[in-house]
C-alpha cells in the first residue's frame, strides 16, 4: 500500500507563486502596506493608483530599513 508523501512541498510552493504571478500579467502583487495606502488615500479622498500605492510602499520598506535594520514582515 503507498502512502501519500510530498516530494517537494517547497516546489510546489515556488510553483503556485509562479503561476499567479503570471495570472497577474507580469504586474506585481499588492501587498498589506500598499493596500494600507490606498485605503488612507480613499479615505482622504485621494485617488491612488495601484503603481503609485507600490511606489510609496517600496520606499516606505527601504527607508524602514534604513532605520532600523530590517525590512517591515509581509512586504515585498
């Protein structure tokens, strides 16, 4: 009788990672703080485009960084 083991649970990780970043058309995922400034700028009434909401989470990680030594959890 075979048992059910995974032969490379991490491949199949990097394999489903793939496959949505190809869904997206080559566009990167938002994560929480680019969905975070998108949110305050609606909520300022602002409209900002998910590219800049991306722009201004990437250099919010880097200058965090800076400060401190470590890129914030979640964000990439």
């Amino acid at each position: 009788m075979a048992s059910f083991e995974p032969q490379n649970p991490q491949g199949n990780f990097q394999q489903c990672a793939q496959s949505s970043a190809q869904q997206q058309g080559g566009q990167e995922r938002q994560d929480w703080l680019d969905k975070g400034i998108e949110d305050a700028g609606q909520k300022a009434g602002v409209n900002i485009s998910n590219q800049n909401a991306d722009k201004a989470g990437d250099f919010v990680d880097k200058e965090f960084d800076k400060k401190e030594g470590f890129n914030l959890p979640g964000v990439h």
